[in-house]
C-alpha cells in the first residue's frame, strides 16, 4: 500500500481527492491547505485529517500530490524531493525555467517518481487517436475559455497553451526551429489571449490560439498529415479521421471523388473513445511507475520541454513577467 498525501485541496485538488479514494494500492493519509475555509469544508466532506505543518503530512507518506497555485509548486517540490518521496505535481511544473531545471536536476539526482499533470495526454479524445501513426505538418489548435480568476497568477500560455504545447511535442517527433506569438493582457497584466506560430525542424507547422476571455469554450486540435486529417475535440471527447479509403477500412463512411489522377474513394472515421476519467487514469500510471519502476508518462523532463517552448513564447511576446504584482 502507497500512502498519500495531497498538498493544496481548491478545485483541482478535491478531484485529486475523489479519485485517490477510488485507486487501489493507495492509502490516503490527509491534507494540507493553508486556508482555513477550505480546508474546513473538505475535512468535513470528505472525512480526511487534515495537517496543518507540510513536514509532518510529507513525512507520513510515500507520495506527495501537489495541487497548489503554479508560485508553490517549486518549494513543494524541493520539499518533496528532497525528503525521498514520489511527487505528481500540477501543470505547469514549476513557474520560471530556473525552477524547472533545478527540479530536473533534483529528480536525477534522487531515486524519486515524478509526474506532471498534464492530463490531455489521458483524455479519452487523445487516447482513441494516439496509436494512429502521426506525421502532421500543419496543426491547428484552438483552446478558448471563458474568464476564471483561477490560474491568473501565471499568463495564458502557462496557464492553457501549456495542455496543447506539451501535447504537440509529444506528436511532432522534432525540434522547435522558430516561434512568433502575439498576445494581449486584457483582464490581467499578463497575456489572457494569444496567437502563436510554432514551426518545427521537420517542417511542420503549429498554430495556437488561447484565449481565457472568451464567452464560449473550445479545446480542439486539428492535425494535416499527407495521408490524413485527424481532428481531435479535447472538451467534448470526440475525434474524426478523414483519409483515403485502404482495403482494410471498413464500417467507415466512404465516398468517392475525382482527382487529377483519377477517383479516390475517401473514408471517415470517428475511432471508439475510450470510456474512461483522465484525472483518475493519470494518477493511476503514475502509481503503476513507482510500482513497477518504471518511467512517468508525463515525466519531469517533459514538465519543462513544455515549460521551455512556453517562455519562448512569452519572451515574443514580450511579457517576460509571469507572475503578477
Ligand atoms: N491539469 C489541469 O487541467 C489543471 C486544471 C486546473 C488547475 N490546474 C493546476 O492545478 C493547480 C491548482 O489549481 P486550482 O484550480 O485547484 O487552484 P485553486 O486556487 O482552486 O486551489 C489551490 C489551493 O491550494 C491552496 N494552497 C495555497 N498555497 C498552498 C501551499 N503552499 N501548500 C498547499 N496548498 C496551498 C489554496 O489554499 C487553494 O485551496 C495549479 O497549478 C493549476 O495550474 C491544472
């Protein structure tokens, strides 16, 4: 049995709570949040002890889940890692790139597991897609939001566009060549929306778009691949495949088209998605890697590619100042 321990309890951290409850292997020992009210609410709730010192819950536990605002992650971390225990922290690792690779440096050093919630990787939506082989060399991704004071104390890229920066480096098997981004602060002195151009070694292309001012919702990533389309709604768990029809395609809607070299025959496909909750599924592989030992799948290292491609962006946008005030 792993014991755990969950060190920020606000709305991300309550759904952390809820699925450990339900993770076999895990015993959960108790929380740690500074604020009185909430910490009020969720011992009452949800019958766990609260702590009220972060040495004595690390020191109980084998994991140390860190659900608090971006500006604690590192200090949470450093703790964490530094007494030997296992850590799955929030997007984005840690808020500035110093902080990013000392945590690296301080994972190698150790015999620790840590992962980084980047739960896109997990979403039903993804996974129905993931083992299709992917070559794509134009990518479009929208990912609107409307406006939540929550996660404003770091920039929309770090806040949103991180989801999509670290699902395309996963992707898109090469190295970012050029960025150019623009961006506009609009309810906080920090982007709130942006607009950025990624073009990789390979030559492929990215263009993003993130807004957390917007009035509807959207997460969707469209990926060209010379032999496909592959569309991939992230909010509503959809996914859709167009391409040319192969022998072996069939219960698919197909039809045929002309071309200069004569009919093709084109199929769609919309892949079974899987039914099952990010949040509880990235938490369980990441216990499977202690278990088994073996590597996270959004492991520390990916934490800060993502991290580092995301101040590329910023420093184009000239916002070099991630945290306000
Ligand atoms: N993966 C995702 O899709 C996703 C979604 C939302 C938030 N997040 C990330 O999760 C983290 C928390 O976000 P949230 O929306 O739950 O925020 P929140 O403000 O609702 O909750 C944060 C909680 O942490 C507590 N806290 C403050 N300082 C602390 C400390 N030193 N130690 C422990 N707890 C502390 C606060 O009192 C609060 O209860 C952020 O890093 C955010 O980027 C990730």
């Amino acid at each position: 049995m792993l014991k755990a321990g969950i060190f920020g309890t606000g709305h991300l951290g309550k759904f952390h709570l809820n699925n450990w409850k339900e993770i076999s292997g895990i015993e959960l020992v108790g929380f740690y949040d500074p604020n009185d009210d909430i910490a009020k609410e969720v011992s009452q709730k949800y019958q766990l002890p609260r702590f009220l010192d972060i040495d004595t819950l690390m020191d109980a536990v084998d994991i140390v889940d860190i659900v608090a605002p971006t500006t604690h992650h590192f200090a949470l971390c450093e703790k964490a890692i530094k007494k030997g225990k296992h850590v799955f922290v929030e997007k984005p690792l840690a808020n500035s790139m110093a902080e990013a690779q000392e945590l690296v440096k301080l994972v190698k050093e150790s015999d620790i597991k840590l992962q980084v919630g980047h739960v896109e990787r997990f979403n039903p939506a993804f996974l129905a897609v993931k083992n299709i082989p992917m070559n794509p060399m134009f990518i479009e991704v929208h990912r609107l939001a409307q406006f939540n004071p929550r996660g404003t104390e770091v920039s929309v890229i770090l806040d949103l566009m991180i989801h999509d920066i670290d699902i395309l480096l996963s992707v898109v098997k090469s190295d970012v060549k050029s960025i150019s981004a623009s961006g506009v602060g609009v309810m906080t002195e920090t982007p709130d929306i942006a607009n950025v151009r990624i073009e990789f070694n390979n030559g492929c292309v990215a263009n993003l778009t993130s807004s957390r001012i917007s009035m509807k919702q959207m997460r969707k990533m469209r990926l060209f691949q010379k032999d496909a389309y592959i569309g991939i709604d992230f909010l509503n768990k959809k996914t859709e495949i167009i391409k040319l029809k192969e022998p072996q395609d069939s219960n698919v809607f197909a039809f045929d088209i002309a071309t200069p070299s004569g009919p093709k025959t084109i199929a769609i496909a919309n892949p079974i998605i899987p039914e099952v909750n990010a949040i509880k599924l990235e938490l369980e592989e990441f216990r499977n890697a202690i278990i088994n030992n073996t590597k996270t799948i959004v492991s520390e290292i990916d934490g800060m590619m993502a991290m580092d491609v995301a101040h590329q962006i910023l420093k184009k946008i000239g916002n070099n100042s991630l945290v306000r005030g």
